[in-house]
C-alpha cells in the first residue's frame, strides 16, 4: 500500500481502474496486448479499495475524529506503524510519546520524532471519539487496514502488468520522456484511444474527447463558442487531469496556458486554457505516436511565440 500511496493519490485511482482494460491494437500494428487478467476482476478490485478507504474515513470519524489534525493523509506511514499496535486514543495514551517514538526507532522510520509524537498523544488525550466496543473497535481498524494492505499489493501487480503491456505499443516510451506524463495518463489514453492509426488527424482524437469546437448561437444570438462534450468522457478526463499535470511540472506547457490567459487578442479563462492545453496534449501524443518523433519542446513553444514575434 505505502508504494501505491507514493506513485498515486486516491484521486487517480479511478483513472486506473478505466485503464485497467487497455484494447488489443488491430491490424496493421501487429501487436496483441491481451488483458483479460486486469479486466472485471481489476476492476472488482478498485471498488473493494474505494470501499475500504471510505470505511477507514468513518472509523477515525467515529473513535478518533482528532487523528486527522495530526495526519492529513490516512495512508501515512509513521501513523499506520502506530495504529497496528495501538489503534484506539486509549491505547496510544498509555504508549506514551517514548513508547510512540519508539516504533519509529525500531522501524529505523525517518522524518518522525518526539515532536510527532507527542502531537499524536496530545490529540488523542483530548479526543471526543466514543469509546464504546473498544475491542470491537480494534477488531474492525484491524481487518479494514489488513486488507487495503491487500489490495494494494494486488493493485501494484496491475501497475506493473499494465506497464509492461504499454511497452509492447510503439513510440510509448518516448511520450513516457515527457516531463508530466505519467502510467495513468498514457494507459488511460490508450484504453479509450486504442489504435490510433485509425485516426486521420488529431481533429478527429479532439471531437473523439468531446472537446471539438462548436458555435454557440441561436436565431440572432450569437454566443461564444464552446466545446461539444460529445465524446468519450473517460478520454476527456484523463487528457483533462494530463494538462493539470503538465502546467504544474512542465515548463513549455505552463509558458503555453499563460500565453492563453494573457494574450492580447482573445484571451481564455483558466478552464478555457486548460482545456486547450488538453487539445495541445492530443496533437502532440498523435504526433508521437503516429510518426514516432521525440518531443520537441522548442517546437511546441514555437507555436506561440511566432505570433508575438509578427505581432512585435
């Protein structure tokens, strides 16, 4: 569970649940991905950690409503090594902060201490969680983190076996390269995708997401334009989610959603540019994965300084 935590927040765990079913790519790539083992049952297996996560959510809220002030995150690791032997505000009380730092110790755990510990007694010395069923109470924090610890480890399998699927597909690791791109993002986009060699131009992927552009208007009312939403809300997610992650870690995609909002001649809200962003996404994974080119980070930025250049 604590390797899942680190590559993927909660959030993302549905986009992996959608790509846990990547399609066979026909004819003429010659490539048979076949994922009949991540299929229903992966699936089957996201739900069960969606269900376990929101009962561990209602058990803090019910014994231990205060531990959330100390650990933002439930999945955190100094908390669940204390958890596993002391489960209840009670039994923490009695660990003490010696005996809460000392697992630590033990566990050769770094980045927590005696200030964390003792944060942790303080909160539950004052909790108002009900104390009633203690051992009832243990029983059910017990098997709820046992078996997100299981399914976890089943979902690790998946990741792995989803990866190894991607390498199969041409061109994969070169979108890999791109800084922001990530397993979720390309698995997801083949899984909706498939063989992108049916497609004739990136226009045809844009209207496949729903983000084509259509006009609004209406008798004499002549709107703004809008994108359709007529498509593929699963691809349309996830090439949403792949721009949020490029602007925040990729430098030539943030120059371009700036670009967006601040430029002089129609200039975007932020949803408006990050759903542009989004269509950028699509042209450059159809580029790659169709001509098998690498990234081209000044080439990308070109498309937008060329404008500034003969509007100066």
């Amino acid at each position: 569970m604590i390797l899942v935590a680190r590559r993927f927040g909660f959030s993302m765990w549905l986009m992996i649940w959608e790509a846990a079913s990547l399609p066979s790519w026909p004819a003429p790539m010659s490539i048979d991905v076949n994922c009949g083992e991540v299929s229903l049952a992966n699936k089957e297996l996201l739900k069960e950690m969606i269900d376990r996560s929101s009962g561990i959510a209602r058990w803090f809220s019910i014994y231990f409503p205060e531990y959330k002030d100390v650990y933002r995150d439930l999945k955190a690791v100094s908390g669940r090594m204390v958890l596993k032997v002391a489960p209840l505000p009670e039994d923490i009380i009695k660990l003490g902060a010696e005996g809460v730092n000392q697992i630590w110790r033990d566990a050769k755990l770094r980045g927590a201490g005696m200030k964390r510990a003792r944060t942790l007694v303080s909160a539950a010395e004052h909790s108002i969680g009900s104390k009633e069923a203690p051992e009832a109470a243990r029983m059910e924090l017990k098997n709820l983190l046992s078996d997100m610890d299981v399914y976890a480890s089943r979902l690790e399998e998946l990741l792995q076996s989803i990866e190894e699927k991607l390498k199969e597909i041409p061109y994969i690791d070169k979108l890999m390269a791109i800084k922001g791109v990530g397993l979720v993002t390309v698995s997801g986009f083949i899984a909706e995708v498939g063989d992108i060699g049916r497609f004739d131009n990136p226009k045809q992927l844009q209207k496949l997401a729903g983000y084509a552009i259509v006009a609004n208007d209406s008798g004499k009312h002549i709107g703004e334009s809008r994108i359709s939403y007529r498509g593929r809300k699963r691809l349309r997610y996830v090439l949403y989610e792949a721009a949020i992650s490029l602007i925040g870690k990729n430098a030539e995609f943030r120059e371009i959603h700036e670009y967006y909002r601040s430029r002089k001649e129609n200039p975007l809200k932020k949803m408006q540019s990050v759903v542009a962003v989004a269509c950028k996404v699509i042209r450059v994974f159809y580029a790659i994965l169709t001509k098998g080119v690498d990234y081209d980070a000044e080439k990308l930025i070109g498309d937008i300084r060329r404008p500034q250049m003969q509007a100066a």
